[in-house]
C-alpha cells in the first residue's frame, strides 16, 4: 500500500566553507541520510543513517545539529515514481552540523555502488548536475544556503518570537548547560516560532550574560529587554519550565543578540 507522506532526514556537514555530500560513482550526488524508518523520529533516523553510512563515531554529531525549520516537501508527478518510493508525497528534512576538524567523514556502508564522500562548495548545491531538481535548488537557494553559518537555533513562544523580530526583546534566557556554553560572541543563530517552524529568522549572538541565578541576572540587565517587565514576572513564568535544580546546577546565560535584516 502507497502511503500518503512519507518523511525522510538529511544532514548537511560542514567545514572550512564547504559541504559534504554523498557521491554515487558516476551516477550524481545526494544528501547524507534516508527515510524515517516506522516509530522513529526525525533524530533518530538522521543517528541510524550516520551510523550505517559513515560509523557509529560520526553519528554524535546529531547532537549538534541545527535543523531547517522549512522542509523540502514535494508529490510525485508520475504514479510509477511514487510506487517505487512507496509514498504520494515526501518531506524532507534538513539539518546542518559544524564538524571538528580532526573528524573524518568516510562512506562506510557494504552496498554494491562505488560510493565516497565528496566536499563541495555551497553554491554547488544550485548546479543542476549536482542537484537536478528545479524545486529544490530552489529550496537550497531559499532555506539553506543563507543558513550554512548557524550554530545554533532557538525555539520561542509566538508572543516572544514577536518581540524580537520587532526589537522589543534583544535577551534571551536560558541555562547555561553544556549547549550554550559552546556560544561565543559573533556567532549566527536561527530562532523559529515553536508553533509555526516555517516562520524564522537569524540574529547574531552580541553578548553573553552569565549568572549565577535569574534573580542575580537581574541585576546585571534590564528586565523589559527580556520580554519580561520584572524580576517577579519572570519567575513566576519560568517556574512552569524550570527546575530551581537546573538552574542552581548550571547557572543562567542572558543571550543578547541582533536580528539580522
């Protein structure tokens, strides 16, 4: 039976301003990744492909991934086409990681094709004999070319993804877990609105505020430009997602940022 949608994750390594695909001998190139196999999840499937086609090593850049709130989705234009994929329509699902420089990337899996590998620059993605689908260069173009330099994505509420599109709000609260403690000053980042993915922007970290606590952060900036009016305020919203543990473990980062036009 031909399913209606079928959803598939990809991963886009980058290094040195170039991009890693999978090159099939001398039948074209194509993203690292596959179908979402029954009960998995969008990670989960991305862990399993990295695991099967360059190593098990390779498949904890997962945890570092960004994903393109924007997915690829098309029908297939032709019945047969959609038999051999087993599906009408697919999604596609792209994430970009920053890899290590001393990580390397080699095609590992036993399939009978000659398969390696290949590093190309960004704007080879738009050649056709490298991706010969019109609508998806059209997406690379859209979606994931301006995207190629984040390092990390943020997912905020509806009424605080406003306030800083707008400029109201230029801090963003968060723990300062082992995740942000890898944000340095300069560094671009994609903030989504968790209720509508297709709708984001960019923004460049400025500034890092570190505390002890939110009530110590609290002294160190000025609560509106957190979408907060006061110290009371913000306490009584983080409490329905914050553990007092986690914060007293981590500490808090205040991440100034501007939005990038």
């Amino acid at each position: 039976m031909i399913k209606e949608l079928s959803y598939s994750a990809y991963i886009l390594p980058v290094r040195d301003g170039r991009v890693a695909l999978l090159k099939y001998g001398e039948n074209g190139y194509g993203p690292i990744g596959g179908r979402l196999d029954d009960g998995e999840d969008f990670k989960t499937a991305l862990r399993r492909e990295l695991t099967e086609e360059l190593g098990e090593s390779v498949s904890a850049l997962v945890d570092n991934t960004i994903e393109i709130p924007m997915p690829y989705a098309f029908r297939h234009p032709i019945p047969e086409r959609a038999q051999r994929r087993g599906a009408w329509a697919e999604e596609h699902h792209f994430y970009i990681v920053h890899v290590p420089d001393d990580m390397e990337l080699n095609f590992c899996e036993n399939r009978p094709e000659e398969i390696s590998v290949a590093w190309v620059v960004p704007d080879d993605l738009l050649n056709p004999k490298i991706t010969p689908f019109d609508d998806m260069r059209e997406f690379y173009a859209t979606h994931l070319l301006p995207n190629l330099d984040c390092k990390f994505s943020m997912s905020l509420r509806p009424e605080y993804y406003e306030m800083v599109r707008s400029g109201e709000k230029d801090i963003e609260l968060r723990l300062y877990d082992e995740k942000r403690r890898k944000m340095h000053n300069g560094d671009t980042v994609l903030i989504y609105n968790a209720q509508n993915r297709n709708d984001y922007i960019r923004a460049k970290i400025v500034r890092l505020h570190i505390a002890h606590s939110f009530a110590d952060l609290a002294t160190k900036i000025s609560m509106p430009r957190t979408g907060f009016f006061s110290l009371e305020y913000l306490m009584n919203e983080i409490s329905k997602f914050y553990d007092e543990k986690l914060e007293t473990k981590y500490g808090i980062v205040g991440i100034e940022i501007d939005v990038l036009k």
